[in-house]
C-alpha cells in the first residue's frame, strides 16, 4: 500500500458477543495445533463481504467512487447465525479455521453478489469463486505438523452462538503492521427498511 492505495474491504460489522466468542474459539483452536497458530484478535473480527485490495485514494476508480458505489446497493435487514465450521483448504493441512453461518446464508451471498455488480463499474474485479460466508477464527502457520482437528470440530459445533441482527454494511481500510491489522471505519450503509 502506498500514500495514494487505502487497503479496504466490505463487511458486516459484528456484535461484541460474537467476537468476544470467535476470538475464545480461535484461541481453544490455536491450543489444539501441534505448530504455531494466530487465532483471531476480537478486536478485528467481522463478516468479510468482499476484499477491494488496494483502491486508489483518488480519481474515477478511487475510494470515494466505492463508497458512493456501495452506497447505492439496496437490501433488506436480515439476521444471521454462526455454526459448525471446517478448515481451508481441508482437514489434511489446514490453513485456517473458520466457523460457518447457520442461518443468513443466502442473504449473505445475495449481499456480496450485490456489492460485486455495484464494484464492477469501479474497476473491482468480480470474485472468481463462489462467495462461502465464513468468519475466520485462526491461522494455522505450519499446517504439516497437525494438531487435534476432530477436537476442533468439536469445539465448533458445540460452540452457541448468538442471532445477530444485520442493519447494515461497512467499508473499512486494513492497516497493516507487525502486531497485526487495524481496521477502521471508512463508511456505514444501511439496509432498506422501506
């Protein structure tokens, strides 16, 4: 990232519950591998709806364009809830951990393709892949050493969480440094109540 790139994102704020829950899990996680693993910070956790990378910070294709992009994308509030999980890219050298959505799946990928069309014109490429909501609970650095990933999975799908009710969307900036990313707040976009 340079003085003219802000390093954003598109996602759904959580509540303090669920990331006070995700950042516990991560760290029951963490304990479970036999290598270094960095589960996530409660600080940081959040739905991500769509990684920009680096967007300029001005011109046609810059920030401000995003924003106002964003801004014109309609959806209806709706609720989610994590449940279970799995590992990326499998169980066999997991790379990350992550807790997977219960419910407000489908309103989640209708969210992310929404954001992807309203992007296209910004010059943000569409995601290649599928969009597989997901809330990422840890990393695991040396995936070859194991670690005990049935207990994992146990701890995923005991794991209660709360229903989380979605009113809005945020663009954040990542901000990067040795203790790890710092997000902030770049604009909040509500859904349509009416």
């Amino acid at each position: 990232m340079s003085a003219t790139t802000v390093r954003a994102f598109v996602g759904i704020a959580l509540p303090e519950a669920c990331r006070a829950l995700a950042a516990r899990l991560g760290k029951g996680v963490a304990a479970l591998s036999r290598g270094p693993a960095s589960p996530v910070r409660e600080a940081t956790v959040h739905l991500t709806l769509k990684f920009l990378g680096d967007v300029p910070t001005a011109g046609p294709d810059g920030i401000d364009a995003v924003a106002a992009a964003l801004g014109a994308v309609v959806f209806a509030p709706f609720a989610l809830r994590f449940g279970g999980g799995g590992f990326f890219p499998d169980m066999v050298r997991p790379r990350v951990v992550w807790a997977g959505l219960a419910a407000g799946a489908p309103e989640c990928q209708a969210l992310a393709a929404r954001v992807d069309a309203a992007l296209a014109p910004c010059g943000i490429a569409p995601e290649a892949r599928p969009y597989r909501p997901h809330l990422t609970l840890a990393r695991l650095r040396e995936p070859g050493r194991g670690g005990d990933w049935p207990g994992a999975l146990t701890l995923l799908t005991d794991a209660v969480w709360p229903e989380t009710p979605v009113a809005a969307m945020t663009l954040w900036r990542s901000l990067l440094s040795p203790a790890g990313a710092r997000h902030e707040v770049m604009a909040t976009f509500a859904a349509s109540t009416g």
